[in-house]
C-alpha cells in the first residue's frame, strides 16, 4: 500500500470520526511525547531510522471532554516534559546558574583541576525536574510531569473545565502540545481516529526527517544534527572526514529544539560520560539537588586549543554544549586545529551513539 494511500485512507478515517457521539462517563486519552512512536512500522512504512528523534507531542491537540483525562506516554530515547504554565507565566529555562553552589573537585586524567571548579553550577530547579501539581486542573496553576528520566513513567492529568489548555516540553524549545476541553454534550474524535491522526503526523515527520538528510555540509566542516520542526537527527553530517595535520576544523549546530556537544577521548571515559549528564547531590531533607555536569555542558578548555591526543592526560577535549538560541550563552559553532595525525572518534555525550569521526593525515 502506497504512503498516499495511507495517508488518504488516515484522512477518511478522522473526518468520519469526527461526529463520533459522546461517550458515557470519564475517559482517558493517550498522548505519546517524542519519538519513535510506540510500534516499530509507521502505516506500512519502513521502520523508523535509528538515529531519528522527534520533539513533538502525537497527537498536537487532543479534544476531550471535562472530566476525562490524558495520559502522556514517554518516548525513552530523549527525555521530555509535559508543562502546563500557570496564566501569564514566560517559559521558565530548564537551568540556571547557582552562584552559591560553584562546581568542586573536577580533575582531568592527569589530575590538574579543571578551569570550571568555582564557577556558578548549572542548577535544575526542583519545580522543573520534578513533578508539580496534582492529579487534575482547572488551567489556572503550574503543572509539570518532571523530567521523564530515569524512570519514563507516563504522566497523567484530569481536566476539570472546559477551555483549550496549552502545554510545552521545558527540554525542548517549540515542542508544545494542547489539550481542548469540551463540555460533556459536545462530541469528540473517538480514540481510534487520535491514534490514526498521531501516525499521520508521524508519517509526515519520518517523510521530512528523510529530505533533511539529504545534506552535506561544506568541508573541513561538521554539523551536529540537520533539523527542523520536530525533526531531530541523532548524527554529524558527515560521518566521516579526513582533513590536514595543521587544518581547523569547524563543528557547528543545526537544530532548534536540541543541543549538542563535541567530545573526544578514549571511548571508556566517553561512555562514563554519558551516563552522568545530571549530577544528584543528596540533601538533609526533600529531593536531592540536581546540576549538569559541567564535564559535559561547558567547554573543556576556556579556549580550545590544538588537539593532541594527549589533551588533559587522555585525548579528552570537549566543546561543551552547541546551541542555535541566541539568548543563551554557548555558541552555535567552534572550530578545533588537529595538530597530529591519527584517526579521531567524537561523539556528543548528551546523546549517546551519536558520533563521527576525523581523521588527520
């Protein structure tokens, strides 16, 4: 069956779905955030690329009635959150510096201190990283899942009042979804006409997703991610490259909703890594206190200098976070002269799996 006709027979499917009659007491709607979407085919499709992400909640607005609830499952490839702003409230930033709790006690390999300890940590506020609010709203106060990970639990709200509530995900910028609330005589899409709508919208995601990798970036030059909308690839283009011991290179970003690193080191120390993005310091009372690890977000060196092999004892040098947002402080792009020759891997380590490699003749 041709993607056109799934996609016509999709359309069909939500028109006549739509005059659906109300149904008797409170339901439950699903809502999935990111991608890939919970089976591995999309309408017969192929199957969904390994290094394709997508910031977006499936589907964008789901029509219910008050009293019912929606459940957000969680895509476990990237973590999310489903945040209800409290009226008038600006998107808050997932982090903030914490003067009164500067980075200690990070050492490279050779055991020197890096440049950062003493600088303000990259704080999570509880109220973003942890669940906020009950179990159902009215529309007029903050209400937040926490962020997915670890456990990728779903998130589940009851809506009392009728009216269009929108919501955001606090990780990534664009990625919003709403929720219309109806009152109980007015009809709603059937739950098989929202999961027909939500494959759609993934099919046509997955069909973007495939024109945006059709890309090859200028030479001597790495982009992390090709991106737009909700589409977020998990890949440098291009894979490999091979450039001149002496040459720069340029690594840049090109995604609005995700951000990026440009890590090098023996694959060992990489893999620890990744697996310490959120750093949880314990506390006497209430949840542990929550900070990046600056290892990851901030940049290895004040200025980057030539890369070794030998960098910080073992190879490790690292770009810190890449990010397109003008009004955050890292930049959208670095450049990093190899000054010996060999065959280089570099991975971001926000996204495990995600690497290239240079190699320098």
């Amino acid at each position: 069956m041709s993607t056109r006709r799934c996609l016509t027979m999709l359309a069909i499917a939500t028109l006549a779905g739509l005059g659906a009659a109300p149904t008797a007491g409170a339901a439950t709607k699903v809502v999935v955030a990111g991608g890939p979407p919970p089976t591995a085919n999309l309408a017969g499709s192929a199957k969904f690329p390994k290094a394709l992400d997508l910031n977006a909640f499936y589907r964008r607005q789901v029509t219910i009635h008050a009293g019912d609830s929606v459940r957000w499952v969680f895509s476990r490839r990237v973590v999310h959150t489903v945040t209800f702003l409290a009226p008038g409230q600006k998107r808050p930033p997932l982090e903030v510096p914490d003067p009164a709790n500067p980075y200690s006690g990070f050492n490279d390999a050779a055991g020197a201190p890096f440049w950062f300890n003493g600088q303000p940590s990259l704080l999570i506020p509880p109220d973003h990283a942890l669940p906020q609010g009950g179990s159902s709203t009215d529309g007029t106060k903050y209400e937040n899942s926490g962020l997915s990970a670890p456990a990728f639990h779903p998130y589940k709200l009851k809506f009392t009042k009728a009216g269009t509530f929108r919501y955001i995900c606090l990780v990534h910028p664009g990625m919003a979804g709403s929720v219309k609330v109806l009152p109980k005589r007015r009809a709603v899409p059937s739950a098989k006409v929202d999961a027909a709508a939500r494959t759609a919208e993934y099919a046509q995601a997955v069909k973007r997703a495939a024109q945006l990798a059709r890309f090859t970036p200028p030479a001597k030059t790495f982009v992390a991610g090709h991106d737009s909308r909700s589409v977020a690839w998990f890949r440098f283009f291009p894979s490999i490259q091979t450039v001149s011991v002496g040459q720069a290179v340029k690594f840049s970003i090109a995604s609005k909703s995700e951000v990026h690193t440009v890590t090098f080191g023996p694959e060992a120390y990489r893999d620890a890594l990744e697996k310490m993005l959120i750093l949880a310091q314990p506390q006497p009372s209430g949840p542990p206190r929550l900070q990046f690890n600056p290892q990851i977000f901030l940049p290895s060196d004040p200025v980057l200098p030539p890369y070794t092999n030998l960098n910080h004892g073992n190879g490790y040098l690292n770009t810190g976070v890449l990010d397109t947002d003008p009004k955050t402080p890292p930049p959208t792009s670095t450049s990093v002269t190899f000054a010996t020759p060999g065959t280089f891997v570099f991975e971001c380590t926000i996204h495990p799996g995600m690497e290239a490699t240079v190699k320098v003749t």
